[in-house]
C-alpha cells in the first residue's frame, strides 16, 4: 500500500477519495502540521512508498510551469548557531530523496517577495514550500521511500497567494493526471 499525502484540501480536489492501492493523508498547512501527521500515519500503518502532491512556487526563472520530482529539500526558514542562513541547528541540511529532480526549499511562510526570492535561491534550491522537507526527513527516519511531485502554482514574487488561490485546482487536475501516468490508477 501506497500513502499519498498533501498539505491543503484543494491540492487533493481533483483526486477521487478512494484510489486502488493508497490511502490518502491530509496533513494540513506547514513543517509542523506534515511531520505531525505522517508521522502519526507511519506509526498506525505499514506503507511501501509515501507520494506527496501539491504546488510550490518557482524561484528559478527557468523553470517552467508543470510538475516537477524533488531530488532534495532544504529549509531556508532556519539559521545555525554560528548565523548560517539555511543551516538548522539539529537537523541535516539537507535531505536528499531522488537521484534526479528538482531542490526545494521548504518554510513556514509562504514566499511572495523577490528578496526573499533571491536569498533563497542562494541556497540552491528553484523552488519553495511549506512541507517537503519535514516529510522527507520524516519518511527517513521511518525508513520509507518517499516521492514528492509538485506543480508549479505561482512565481513566489508579488501577488502569489492571491494567485495561489485561483490555479490550486487546475495544478490539482495535473497531478492527478500524473498520477494515473506513473502507477497506472
């Protein structure tokens, strides 16, 4: 059996509520909110792999819009103790979960401002959320390959929560179009 989790109830619009093979996990909004709930769904089930769908914006500029397999995470809402933008003073640094894809930074503040946009993209990472890198370094600790697709929603500049709202639904239909792609249901 498959988990397949998502942050906010719009990003799952477009899937049905029963899907052959996977049970399905809201988590809601955050770092704390995801870990909080995928951890709580490994701890009462067994599951083969962990899919995350959902949107992010594009800080890269050559990025287009569509949807985009993350290779690592990031958090860029976080300093060590010597001051280190991005670094967290426990946690890695980074969590890596495909050998190809995209970096994504993962905050808890949605990014729609170009200098937060430039800081963040001195990390590396093309594009930001809010999820990722708690469910990733969760998904690791209970050792279950996890994959995480997200669809481009916005450009994390001026505007992008209004934006947000109006293409949620049309990112949720092609996530689930790419669902039926790579598992065939």
């Amino acid at each position: 059996m498959k988990l397949l989790v998502a942050a906010h109830a719009s990003e799952f619009v477009a899937f049905e509520p029963d899907i052959p093979g996977f049970d399905t996990l809201l988590t809601g909004v955050g770092k704390i909110p995801a870990a909080y709930a995928l951890t709580r769904a490994l701890c009462e089930g067994t599951y083969d792999e962990i899919v995350v769908v959902g949107t992010a914006g594009a800080i890269d500029p050559d990025l287009e819009g569509g949807i985009y397999d993350i290779s690592a995470t990031i958090q860029h809402d976080v300093k060590g103790l010597d001051g280190t933008f991005g670094e967290h003073v426990w946690l890695p640094a980074r969590v890596d979960i495909a050998p190809e894809g995209v970096v994504i930074a993962t905050g808890d503040h949605f990014v729609d401002d170009a200098d937060a946009v430039a800081l963040i993209r001195g990390l590396d990472a093309r594009m930001v959320d809010m999820e990722s890198y708690a469910l990733a370094w969760v998904a690791q600790q209970f050792d279950v390959p996890i994959r995480i697709l997200r669809a481009v929603s916005d450009r994390a500049q001026d505007g992008a929560t209004e934006l947000w709202d109006d293409v949620v639904e049309r990112c949720s239909h092609e996530l689930r179009a790419k669902i039926r792609e790579l598992y065939g249901v």
